[in-house]
C-alpha cells in the first residue's frame, strides 16, 4: 500500500502511465495542495504484466482529489472503476460525448475482464492461482456517478485556484486537450495535456483546434518520426485489401478498436461500397460495444465535421445498418466461425489482447485464403504486436497456432497525429511555452520528436522516465 505524499511545494507533474510507451495514461498534477489526475488509463501488453500493473496504483486513490479525462479510449479512461474500488471519492471531469462513451467503453471492460477470467479459470491447471477480473460491473456504476460533463472551452473550476478547460483534440468523439490555469500564490501558471492529437482531414470528426498555449506542455508522441499516407490513399489500399481476400475466398478479420476505429472503418466501407469498389460480401461487427458506441456517434453530431453533417442528410445510413450487419448476441458471433464464403469481421480488440476477435483469429490465423488487417498502433508484448511483426507462430488463448494467413498492416487509418502534424501543432507555442514533455510513445519514437522540436527551437524538451517528476 503506498504511503499519503506529502503535496510539493512547487506545483508538479509526474507521469505514472504511458511514459516512454504508449498505453495506461496517468499523470499527476500537484498544486495548491490539490491531487489532480489527468487520465486514468489501462496499460495494455501481455495479460500477466498489464494485471499486476493495472492492479497497483503508485499512490493512494483516496488522496486523489479530481480526475480529468481527455477522452474515452481504454488506455486513458479505463482503470477508473479501480481507481473508485481503492477509495476514489472526487469528481471525474469529461466533455459530454466522453461521457457517453465511458459509459459504453467501461461496461464492456468489465464484461470482457470477467467472461475471459471464466474462460481461463475453466482451464487453468491444477495449482494455477485462481484469476480475478480487475473490477467488476458495481465497480463502474459506482464510476458513471461520479461524471461530470462540460463542453468544450467552457472554464471550469476543478480545486482551489485550479481552472480547466477542454478543447477539441479531433482524435475521438468527444475527445479534448486539457488546458490548465492554476492561481499560485507567486503568480499565475498554466500547463496544457495535449491527450492523444487527431489528424486534419480524417472522416467524421472535425480537425483539431490550435493547442492552447501555456508554459508546460504535456503532448503524445505516438507518431515521432513517422508520416501517414494520404487518408485517400487508404481507402483505396482497404478496397484492395477485401477485394484480394474475397478474390481467394478467404475471411477477412479486422481487430479494432470499438471506439472511433470501427466508425472510421465503417465509413470508408460504405463510401467505397457506394462507389462500386467492393464486390458483394457480407460484412459483420462482431462487437455489442460498438453498436452501442454508434449510438452514441448518432447522438452527438455536434463534433461532426460539416462533410459528415452533409452525407448523413443524404445518407441516413452512413454508419452502415443497411450494408453492414451488427452482430451482438455471443451465439451469433460462435455461428460466424461456420459462415460459408467469403467474408468481412471487424471485431474487438484493437491490440488482439481480449474480447470476440480472439476466437476469430483463432479459426483463421491457419488459413492461407484469409486475411488479417492491423489498422492501429500495437503495443509491446500484444498479440497484435506479434502479428505485425509476422511471427511464424503466435499464441491465442493459450494455444500456440502457426501463421498462415496473410497479415497486412494499414497504419493510414490511424486517428493520431504523425510526426509532422505534431510539428505543426507545437510550432505556434514558440516563445511562450518554456517546457515540452512527450509521453504516449514509445522511447524511439518520442526521441525523434523530441530532436524535430529541438530544431524548431524548443529548448527544453524531454522524454520523462515512469515516476519523473516536473515543475509546472
């Protein structure tokens, strides 16, 4: 159990979660004797590691006074209900459409948790320590309660001299930068967490606003040193994509995230079907999270961009319910491992670490005709990370299976920002931000943004180490 700490005398940062990785977001503020959370994300990688990980917090949950999310995906929201089963007792602040989606993405974590603990127990061998889930669907309703949703660029006290604001970051409905403004007794200082930075030009969502300037800077570095091919060009590379499967009358499974990947997905499916790309094959959802998160799309067409606003007038069915079957019931989803013919499965999870799409993979990762399609970033250590790297042979679900299936990668379909979108975003904070700190990449990746904002003439630029602590 970690002891209380004693609140610094400056205010600080200090990165607990996704430094020098990607995943499991968690960064504390600390300032007029306030304890602010900023995130509190699962960390995703192999199953034994990311438990033991998740489980512990480096502090105690009862001394956190807020929480501040900048959006829902797992990694940045989704150890909350541990953090409440620990002694959480403040509010969790978000935008409304993050809101939402918390609702959905929690709830479907806590399931998954469970069925999989079930699933592993029933084969677990004898002396092998019972599994547990993390938390458990009590443990999220307890969470929901504690939500609090603000529009963008609406100020917000959160504590004591503690002023937020969210605003738009176009990576996920709903998804923010967190700028702060804190009252300090010395004067006024302010730090902004640029959370995960959409892409300019990606369907659905509008493009980010400027990142609100101020003397620290916390930004993702997901895409140090790496470019994004044309959206466009994706596109067409994922109508080549199906056309060559079904071409060999093979399966085509897509692990993504339920999240803004499969409506991003869904999207560039039903232009490409509405152009008559794509030959006549059945396409399936195989997520109850996602049908639920397209209700939520619907439901917040105020982080539409004015394209989308315009195809849904024209096409009620843009998020595909005529072309594309949602499949929710579990016997539905067993029964698409016999599906005869051809055929397209987006299914969850994005990083291939839990949910329906391992029983996909499963049936075809042996299958040579078939397909496997990686759309977004893998973490170390995931099975998705292992396909990428096209290892011979892969475990799923305790079995080992040799790969023979085909496995493409189309990191176009991204929703971060690469490394000269960063580049851009950070340029116009020359001469009033005096400390930039990357996180949400890996070592490699946030050293090579790191140099590209040296250059620019950023002075002090770092890549924090887990636990390092800095001065706002």
């Amino acid at each position: 159990m970690p002891k209380k700490r004693k609140p610094p005398v400056e205010p600080t940062v200090t990165f607990f979660g996704a430094a020098r990785t990607v995943t499991g977001s968690m960064h504390l503020l600390e300032a007029n004797r306030q304890a602010i959370l900023l995130d509190c994300g699962l960390f995703q990688g192999s199953r034994a590691e990311s438990y033991q990980r998740n489980l512990h917090f480096p502090f105690r949950a009862k001394d956190i006074d807020a929480v501040i999310l900048s959006h829902a995906h797992i990694d940045h929201c989704g150890n909350l209900p541990n953090l409440i089963k620990n002694g959480f007792t403040g509010t969790i602040w978000c935008t409304p459409a993050t809101r939402a989606l918390v609702a959905v993405m929690l709830g479907d974590a806590a399931k998954i948790q469970e069925e999989d603990a079930n699933y592993l127990n029933k084969r677990r061998q004898k002396g092998e320590a019972k599994v547990e889930p993390l938390y458990e669907g009590p443990h999220v309703y307890r969470t929901l309660l504690r939500l609090r949703a603000v529009p963008y660029d609406t100020p917000m006290q959160i504590g004591p001299g503690i002023e937020a604001t969210f605003v738009d970051a176009g990576h996920l409905l709903g998804s923010a930068m967190i700028h702060l403004r804190l009252d300090l007794p010395e004067g006024e200082r302010s730090l902004t967490f640029t959370g995960d930075v959409g892409r300019p030009g990606m369907p659905i969502l509008r493009s980010p606003s400027p990142v609100p300037p101020a003397q620290l800077v916390i930004a993702e570095s997901t895409y140090g040193g790496h470019t994004h091919e044309a959206v466009e060009e994706t596109a067409e590379r994922l109508g080549e994509v199906v056309r060559r499967t079904v071409d060999r009358r093979g399966k085509l499974i897509i692990p993504a995230f339920s999240v803004g990947r499969t409506q991003n997905i869904v999207y560039f499916l039903h232009q490409l079907m509405s152009a008559g790309k794509l030959p006549d094959v059945p396409i399936f959802v195989d997520s109850p999270m996602s049908v639920k998160a397209t209700e939520v799309y619907r439901a917040h067409p105020e982080c539409f961009d004015q394209k989308t606003l315009e195809l849904l007038q024209r096409y009620p069915e843009l998020f595909g319910e005529q072309r594309i079957r949602y499949i929710e019931k579990q016997q539905d989803s067993v029964a698409l491992n016999s599906h005869p013919g051809p055929c397209v499965i987006l299914s969850a999870s994005g990083m291939c670490e839990g949910g329906r799409v391992l029983h996909h993979l499963k049936q075809v990762i042996e299958d040579a005709k078939s397909t496997i399609l990686i759309v977004g970033y893998q973490a170390p250590n995931t099975l998705g990370r292992r396909l990428v790297e096209q290892l011979p042979e892969v475990r799923i679900l305790g079995r080992l299976f040799q790969r023979k299936a085909e496995v493409v990668v189309l990191n176009g379909l991204s929703s971060h920002a690469d490394h000269p979108d960063m580049l851009r975003n950070l340029r116009p904070l020359l001469g009033t931000t005096e400390k930039i700190r990357l996180v949400h990449g890996e070592a490699d990746r946030a050293e090579q943004l790191a140099v590209g904002l040296r250059e620019l003439g950023f002075a002090d630029v770092a890549v924090p180490e887990p636990g390092e602590t800095v001065t706002v």
